[in-house]
C-alpha cells in the first residue's frame, strides 16, 4: 500500500503596463493620489465583456474622474480590487 500526496499551488500575476492613457491624479473614492486609466483601456486591459464593464461602472465599484479634456479616467486600485473578487456581484 502506497501513500501518495498531490501538493496544489495556485499562483496569481498581475501585468501593468504604463501608457499615455494612464495618469496619476486624485481619487475621492479612495481619498488619494492614484494612477488612473482611460475607460477606452479598460476592456482591452482587464479582458471584461462589454456589459460586465457596464454594470460596474453603474454600480459605483468603479472610481472614476474626467479630465479638463472630457476624457473618463478609471482608478486603477478599484479596477483591480473588483477584478480581485471575480466577476460576480
């Protein structure tokens, strides 16, 4: 009679890429200075189907901002906080 052990490791990485549409700004949501991404990137970035990114955005899991120019910043913290807890509400 053989003893047998399965050892299971779950590994997690996380892949920021630093462009010209992120900036580091205000966020009141989190009451701090953080870097910020164009909505436009989101879905490229975080891979969220079009209405996932829609129903968090109404749902305020979101922070987000507007430049002087009308471009919608995202804040990167609450992006990844809400992508950390899956996709579920």
């Amino acid at each position: 009679m053989t003893r047998s052990t399965r050892i299971t490791i779950d590994t997690d990485s996380l892949l920021i890429l630093r462009g010209c549409t992120s900036a580091r700004t205000w966020c009141a949501g989190c009451a701090e200075e953080v870097e910020m991404i164009a909505l436009e990137s989101i879905e490229i970035l975080s891979n969220l189907l079009p209405h996932e990114l829609k129903e968090w955005l109404n749902s305020g899991a979101l922070h987000r901002s507007q430049t002087p120019g009308g471009v919608e910043l995202i804040c990167l913290n609450s992006l990844l906080a809400r992508l950390g807890n899956g996709r579920t509400n």
